[in-house]
C-alpha cells in the first residue's frame, strides 16, 4: 500500500489553496440517501476500512517554506452527525486536521472533501466504496456470507499533471496516439475541422458578472432540482447536442435574464470543468482535470434561439477539448510551479500572485456548471441507495448534474441569497414539459423564522 511521509501537492491543489475564501471554501459534497435509517455504528466501521484503502486520505496539509505539502498522520476519521451548514471550511492552516468529513443525517450519509485534497472522481472513489462497505454491514444479506469486494484499481499518490504535462517528452511516450480524441470526433459530423490545429477563442467583450446579496452566515443558497433523466435526454437530443450542453444553454440563458438594463451586447460565459481520465490514462485519485470556458454573446433586441445557441456551444467544447487545447491550458500554470526563478520564492508570496492570477481569471466567468454523468453503484447495493447527488461551495452561481437511474438531479449552489436565476431554469424546464420536484435550503433569519 502507498505510504509516504509527505506528498508535494499537485498544480490544481496549489491554486485551490490560494483561492478559497470564506464564502467559497473550496469545499463539495457527496450525498447518498438510503432507504432506511443510517446505522452510525455500522458507518464508523466502514469509514475506518475504506479509510485504510485510501493513503491520500491519510494525511495533512502543512505549510513549507516554498510550497504547501501533504503530511501522513496517524489520526483515524470519525464520523459526525450533520450539524454544521453544508461545505462549511475544512482546512485551517493552523491545525492538523484531515482534509475530508463524513456525515450522517437520518436516511443521508455525506462526504465532503476539500479540492486541494481531490477532485470529484478521487472522492466519488472514495465515496462508492465507503457506501458499499457500510451496506455489507448494515445489510449482511446484500452481498452473502462468502461474497468478496473486488478492490478498485487505483493509484492514490501519483501525480498525472505531471506525468503527462510537466515534459513534452514523457507525456508524448505515456500517450502514443491520439486515438481517445479521435474517437470522440467520430461522432462530431465536421472530423476535419475538428482536427485543425487549435486556435484560441477570440477574448471576449462585455463579459456580465453576477452580484447579489451575500448569505447572512456565508452557507451556500442550495436548490435542489429532479426531473427524469430520460425525458430531459429526448429534450436534448432534439436539439442534437448532448444533456450537459442543453441545460448549460438553458442556464445561460437563465442568467441573461436576470440582467435589468441590457447593453447592445452582453457575453456570459460558464466554466466547465472536464476530466482528463477520459483522455490520459490514469487511476490517480488525486486531482487530475482541466476547466473550459465556454461563451455565448446575447444581443439586445434578439430573440433567444437555443438551438443556436446550443450550436455554438457544441463547436467551442471540440476545439477546447482538443489536446492542443488542453495543454496550453495546464502547462501555464505548470510552467509557473516549475518555473526556476518561482521555486524559490517564499510561498506567501506565491499566494499573493496565485491569488492576483485566479481573481483576474474569475472577472472573465459568469457562472458555472460541473456533470459527473451517470453514478451508478455495484448491483448488490443498489436497492438500498434510493439517489445519489453531489455540489459544492461556490463563488458564483453555479449548478451541478448527475443521474442516478432515472433521478435527474441538478444542484444549484450560489452564495447569494436571490434566486431569478434559478427560478428562470426551472421554469424552462417545466415550459419544455418536464415535471420537477424542488428543494431550497433556508439561508436567511426571516426564511428561518417560517
């Protein structure tokens, strides 16, 4: 089993360390509800098994001279009933605390996981196999007496940006063809211009940032929205575009408006966060994705068509998932981390530049949204699982999809206390004749006092 006694951090975890802030506490959760009631006695021994499986989990974030780094500790997770507002802070540069929670609350158990630690497939990981764990004790009859969990294949510690990103060389041997890209053009209906050299998206002009009135206690407004899954899917596909770019057209159409005084040009943009597993061959359970910035300019006066906008959507997701695209992305922020002259300039100062950097990148994003498909657990435990979801603390709003079975389930996380925007998705949804169930947490003392 993968054991060190420090672990230097990955390219995203440094920036996640430099851009969380009270109010985006770089936090996520999973959730997963049951069928029956949690047993906390049988979620505490399945926490400490899981625990043992995963050495990422295993350790501390401490604060080195240079760079920040993981520390192994001994320490063993507990579990807490769910008390606290949701995603509330897990790191504090003070304390030597594990960089993950686990939750329970009646019929729900949740993970939260801070992102320095991992991304959303690590602690979904991480995650499946706690719930599977918790079911072989809470339900002996699920798998039988002599029934086996096959291990996962992971790799808990390697670090795949710089396998693949940090040399041109190694990255070109590891990868040898392109042949994962071109089998996601093949079904794009323009392969040649899909393969042309990148080209970057022109800037963008005009470029509308969401404000509204920061929650009282700095808890996320969280709304909670399912459909069937099916049904959106024949939506989308009327449209010939994939459910994730149908509901992020939606969203951004949500947003527009929302905008009181229009100008004669207005550009929202949304971050889209895309897992390199599917390109690069890795099992690291630490964080391993790039993000995209996909946009679309409104003007004044026009009517919206979704269709073309789900066109231009379409055409900018193939140019930025190429790997031209990709890698220009990474190797900047690589290029920095690596760089001689940085690495041996004191981390405060480092944060202070990572924090200028991140803040000038966010004046460029309106809102945005994060799709982990389809979760599907191991066939014993899926009778006891009645769905599963996942979102996270934000600094801008935001919404969060994934299926499980037929669920739908589309998390909107925003820290601000108005909620036009979601108002106006939902009921494009319903006009489209979808029928949505709806959910929203209470962030204000007067929602409170209902």
């Amino acid at each position: 089993m993968e054991k060190r006694s420090w672990v230097r951090l990955d390219n995203a975890s440094n920036i996640f360390l430099a851009a969380r802030t009270e109010v985006d506490t770089k936090v996520f959760r999973f959730s997963a509800q049951f069928k029956d009631g949690i047993d906390p006695a049988s979620l505490q021994k399945a926490l400490i098994k899981t625990y043992k499986a995963y050495p990422l989990f295993q350790n501390v974030m401490r604060r080195g001279i240079f760079w920040y780094y993981l520390e192994h500790t001994d320490r063993l997770p507990y579990i807490q009933p769910e008390t606290m507002p949701p995603c509330t802070a897990i790191y504090h540069y003070d304390r030597k605390e594990l960089l993950f929670r686990v939750l329970y609350n009646k019929d729900r158990i949740h993970l939260e996981v801070f992102h320095a630690l991992t991304d959303g497939t690590g602690a979904l990981w991480f995650f499946e196999d706690l719930l599977t764990e918790y079911t072989r004790l809470a339900y002996p009859k699920a798998f039988g007496e002599d029934a086996q969990v096959t291990p996962r294949e992971k790799q808990d510690l390697e670090d795949s940006f710089r396998r693949y990103f940090r040399k041109r060389k190694v990255k070109r041997e590891a990868v040898p063809s392109r042949k994962p890209f071109e089998e996601a053009y093949k079904k794009a209906d323009h392969i040649e211009k899909s393969l042309q050299p990148y080209e970057e998206q022109p800037k963008q002009k005009n470029i509308h940032r969401v404000s509204g009135t920061i929650t009282p206690d700095h808890r996320p407004r969280i709304i909670e929205v399912q459909t069937s899954a099916k049904e959106a899917l024949k939506i989308a596909r009327s449209y010939e575009v994939s459910l994730t770019l149908y509901l992020t057209a939606v969203f951004m159409q949500s947003v527009y408006e929302t905008i009181e005084v229009k100008k004669d040009e207005t550009t929202i943009t949304v971050s889209i966060p895309v897992n390199l597993r599917q390109f690069y061959p890795s099992f690291s359970v630490r964080n391993f994705f790039s993000t995209t910035l996909m946009a679309y300019t409104f003007k004044k006066g026009q009517a919206i068509d979704i269709k073309e906008m789900c066109e231009v959507l379409d055409r900018q997701l193939k140019k930025e998932i190429q790997p031209e695209a990709i890698e220009k992305r990474l190797q900047r922020f690589i290029g920095f981390e690596f760089h001689p002259a940085i690495r041996v300039v004191f981390r405060p100062i480092k944060d202070l530049v990572l924090k200028w950097v991140i803040g000038y990148i966010n004046r460029k994003i309106t809102v945005a949204m994060s799709n982990l498909g389809r979760l599907k657990l191991p066939e014993e435990i899926q009778p006891y699982v009645v769905n599963m979801n996942f979102y996270t603390a934000v600094v801008r709003p935001q919404f969060c999809m994934n299926s499980y079975g037929d669920t739908l389930n589309l998390l909107f996380t925003s820290p601000f206390v108005e909620t036009d925007i979601q108002k106006n998705f939902i009921r494009h949804l319903t006009d489209q004749g979808l029928a949505v169930q709806v959910d929203a947490n209470k962030v204000t003392r007067e929602e409170q006092e209902k």
